[in-house]
C-alpha cells in the first residue's frame, strides 16, 4: 500500500470529504502514538507502512517514550486533527485499525504491550466497523 491508498483508505472509512482530512487525521493519530511509544517501537510499528505515514511516527517525533494516559492521548490528537474528543477517538481507532492489517503481528502485539493495560488504553483497539 502506498501514501495514496492508505489516506484514500482512512478517508474512505472516516467518511471524510476530502484527502485533506484524512491526512490530518493520520497524522495527528501517528504523531501521538510516536510520541507515546519508545523509538525503536515506534519503528518497528511503523517499518511497513508507506515512507509518508512511517515519518509521523519517526522522523517527525522529536521525543519519543513519553508517559501520557489515553485521556491526554485522546486531547493532543484532537488538538492537532482540529476536532471533538470523541471524533478524534473513533478517527484514532480507525486509523489504527488499518495500521493493523498493514503490520507484522509481532509489531502489532509489541504496541499493545507498550501501552499500559490499566489505564483505558484498550479503547484504542476497540473493533470498528468501518
């Protein structure tokens, strides 16, 4: 999958009126998750996603490993895609929903153990039906 399909892909499953968007939405999804995840975790999640969408979670996190609950993680991404809570959360399970089906398992499994079972994390992986 490259750049295109994958923002074509979540733009399509969010509803969303345009690429635009769906970047957006990306990107503040990716860049919080990166931020939230240590580096070389953020990397292996991100290896086989297309060189755009690896870059929000690599190249573009400037201070990776830091330590936020899912309620911080839900505002940043909401700050930075410019929307509500609650959209923000649903573009967030989406988004990662994809990432999952581009993803090696052990990748996948790796973020899930990365994340503290405890603190509302779980919504993150809640199935959509998109």
């Amino acid at each position: 999958m490259d750049f295109d399909e994958f923002t074509g892909t979540v733009q399509n499953r969010l509803e969303l009126p345009g690429t635009g968007e769906a970047v957006r939405a990306s990107r503040a999804t990716l860049l919080t998750l990166g931020q939230r995840l240590p580096e070389g975790n953020a990397a292996d999640l991100a290896a086989s996603l297309p060189m755009e969408i690896k870059w929000y979670m690599t190249g573009a996190v400037h201070d990776h490993g830091q330590r936020f609950d899912w309620s911080e993680f839900v505002d940043r991404v909401t700050a930075i895609e410019q929307t509500d809570p609650a959209e923000a959360a649903y573009h967030a399970r989406v988004i990662i929903d994809l990432v999952h089906t581009l993803v090696p398992e052990s990748d996948f499994q790796q973020l899930r153990d990365s994340l503290p079972e405890d603190d509302d994390w779980g919504n993150l992986f809640e199935v959509v039906d998109a």
